[in-house]
C-alpha cells in the first residue's frame, strides 16, 4: 500500500517550491503520472481549498509542508483513477455523457438567468425607503433588497421564457401524456430541439404509474432549460473550461465508486465487517479529571493528608501543582477518554468513585493525587449509526493496495523540485 512516511522526505521541498517565496518562478511539475503532469499551480489550487487554507498562514513551516504533501498524493491517487477510468470506457458511456450534457445544460442556463438578474435595478425612491426602514440593520436591508429583486425577476423570467418559445416555434403536445406512453414519444419540438417522455422519465420511472402532472411539471422544467441553454450558446456562452473540470473530478469519483461496489459488495459483507470491528463504533468512558502534580512522592503523600483533613484538592494545586496547564485552572484538567490519556492515570481511573481521592500515582512527569469528578458511561453503538462509517473504513482499507496496482500501469514520478534530488515514494504491497 502507499506508505505516507516515504512521502516525508520530500515535504519541505514542496513547501519551498509552492511557498511565496516561489510565487513568481514558472509553473513547475510537481509528479507525473502515466504521460500526464500535476502542476506546482494545481497543488497550489487544492491547498487553496482544503479547509485547513484559512488557518494555512498561521501554521509553521513542517505543518504547511505535511498540508502541501498530503495534497499531492490526493491529485495523484484522483489522476491514477481518472486514466483507468478512461482506460475502462467510463467517460464514453452513455450514462456519463448524459450525466456531462445536464451539467452542461446548468451551467449555460444559470449564466443565463444571472444575466437577466443582473439587469434588474431597485429604483432609487425604493432603495431610500428600504434605508429607512431598516436604519441600523445591515442584515435587514440586504434580506429586503434581494427579496424585491427575486419579485421584480419572476415576470422578468416569464416574459424572456415567452420570448424563447415564440423565437424557437416550440410546440407541447401535453395531450400524449396517458397511460400507455411510449419512451419515444415526442411532448415537445421546436427548431434543432425534441424532448421525448424517455427524456425526462428514466426507465425506473416508467415502471411506476403514471402521474401526468408531475411528468408535465418535469417537461416544463426540462424545455425551460435546454431552451435556455440554447439562448445561452447563442449569445456565445462557453463553458468548455468549466465542462473539463468537471469530468477531471467526475472520473476518479466513478472509478471509485465502481471499486466500492466491488469492495463492499452487499449489506451482509458491511455488518460482518462491523462484527470483526466492534470498535468503530464504541463510545469509550471519559472522566472528567481533578488533579494535583508534585515533584515527590514525599510530597504527594503529605497532600494527600492535608486533603484528607478537610483542604481541597483544587486549591492546592492552585498553589502547589508544577502542572502548569493543571496549576492555572486549579487542577482541573478537564475530560480524558479511555485510552488517551497517561497510561498510568488510564489506569487508576477506572478503579475510583466519583469524588474519590487517589492513591500516589509515579509517571514520568511526578508524583500524581487524582479525583474523577465525572464520568460519562461508554457504550456501543449499533450497526445502523456506524454503517458509514464501516463503509468508508472498507474502503480505506482496500484503497492504497489498488492505488499500489494502478501505479504499476500508470509510473509515478515524483519530481518536487527539479533541481533537487527527491526521494520518490513507492507503492508497497
């Protein structure tokens, strides 16, 4: 499988690479795959995305590093699945090209209407009366501009839709819609455009009884779009760049899913696997902890006399803790869950009652007097809660094998900073 640390040794290089400092060098090759390169400004464009960008500039440089690396093996893993994709036909199925001609049809149309949006102004008198109702309220006076606007663009949309139908001749034919009907039949026509009841029904649908005014509410939201899109091509619309993008993210996510299919094939094969993992979906004990850090177990024991007597623990380690953490908040260090915390304190724990001072517990840190405050029960979590989860650990689990395979059709190489030696990682099995 891919081996995360042999990617470590590259790292810092792409930091350097990508980093400012570098923001006005050429365009570089960060890996290859197959006959096919990732760019030092796709890496940049996936960083630029990840969640973690907006807290990017404050993290340092190994943690900017760690971000930027695991991003290129991710472009990587998505370029080896989208050339066997296409390698499998999968970009030429009729199904996909369907698929891209609708996410084509979208975005032509949404274009389109945001033109017409944009040409809708909010006459000055209006505008002032707005300002004055909402003196004060920014939110308010936005939330009562956009609502005049999507009024004011309804007649604005019906009239253009008319326009559009008059100038392509378009003709419905409603009355076909009965039961019976075939998957060829024509409800609608107009110049260079037919719409079929196999268009817009899918054939599970029309297993399924016939409902005509759904149906003729699903022709007039598919006519309203491909007429539309059509306006949109003639005006000179291009969404090609846009189209592209689309099917470079499309692929790898249908090889997946293709694989995932073969990976969890059935219900049965998810729940045994959550059988054999019961541990995806326990909820272990915490404790919500009390304690006070001293440099002897001399220490420690006479504390623990005076808690004994009647002091507190918290005010004591307000005063006596060399946790500095613990010290600060009066020792209370807040919740730990099982298996997380001080092997020696996840020790004792279980073994307290609430309230109940410890015994002097040695780590390598001191000498420990500890209270459990707290607790909340674990438990487990039944299948259906976790069945995601389980889904996506099967495929985790059987992923970085098959990039590995991939790998071996498709060559790899990683070439992070062309003046520099890099270490290349490898697929291991």
């Amino acid at each position: 499988m891919w081996n995360r640390n042999t990617l470590l040794t590259c790292l810092f290089t792409v930091a350097l690479v990508c980093s400012p400092l570098h923001a006005s060098a050429a365009d570089q090759v960060m890996a290859t795959v197959g006959d096919e390169t990732i760019n030092s400004h796709e890496l940049e464009q996936a960083v630029s995305s990840s969640p973690f960008y907006t807290q990017f500039n404050t993290m340092g440089e190994d943690e900017q590093a760690s971000l930027r690396g695991d991003m290129l093996r991710r472009l990587v893993a998505a370029r080896l699945l989208a050339l066997e994709a296409r390698r499998l036909g999968m970009d030429k199925t009729p199904s996909f090209q369907r698929e891209k001609a609708d996410f084509r049809q979208g975005l032509l149309y949404r274009g389109y209407m945001n033109k017409l949006r944009v040409g809708i102004a909010i006459p000055a008198d209006t505008l002032e009366a707005m300002k004055q109702q909402f003196k004060g309220d920014a939110d308010a006076f936005e939330a009562a501009k956009s609502a005049y606007l999507a009024t004011q663009f309804q007649p604005v949309k019906r009239a253009e839709m008319l326009r559009l139908q008059q100038d392509s001749h378009a003709k419905s034919y409603e009355q076909r819609i009965k039961p019976g009907i075939k998957p060829a039949t024509v409800l609608m026509e107009g110049d260079g455009f037919s719409i079929t009841y196999g268009d817009i029904v899918d054939a599970e649908m029309q297993k399924k009884r016939l409902n005509p005014e759904w149906v003729r509410q699903q022709l007039k939201d598919r006519s309203e779009v491909l007429l539309v899109s059509m306006a949109a091509e003639r005006d000179g619309a291009n969404v090609t760049s846009q189209i592209d993008r689309y099917v470079e993210e499309r692929l790898p996510a249908m090889m997946l899913e293709k694989k995932t299919g073969e990976w969890v094939p059935n219900e049965k094969s998810l729940r045994n696997w959550y059988v054999k993992h019961p541990e995806i979906g326990r909820i272990p004990v915490s404790y919500h902890v009390g304690q006070i850090v001293v440099a002897t177990r001399e220490q420690a024991e006479a504390l623990s006399a005076r808690i004994v007597k009647g002091e507190s623990l918290f005010d004591l380690a307000g005063s006596e803790s060399i946790d500095p953490v613990g010290r600060k908040q009066n020792g209370d260090i807040g919740w730990i869950t099982e298996g997380r915390g001080v092997p020696e304190l996840m020790k004792v724990l279980p073994t307290l009652k609430d309230e109940q001072i410890s015994e002097v517990v040695s780590t390598p840190s001191g000498f420990h007097l500890i209270v459990v405050l707290e607790r909340r029960i674990g438990k487990q979590k039944p299948f259906g809660d976790v069945r995601e989860r389980v889904k996506q650990m099967m495929v985790n689990q059987n992923l970085p094998a098959y990039l590995g395979e991939l790998e071996k059709r498709y060559p790899v190489t990683w070439n992070v900073m062309a003046t520099q030696a890099a270490s290349q990682p490898v697929a291991t099995q």
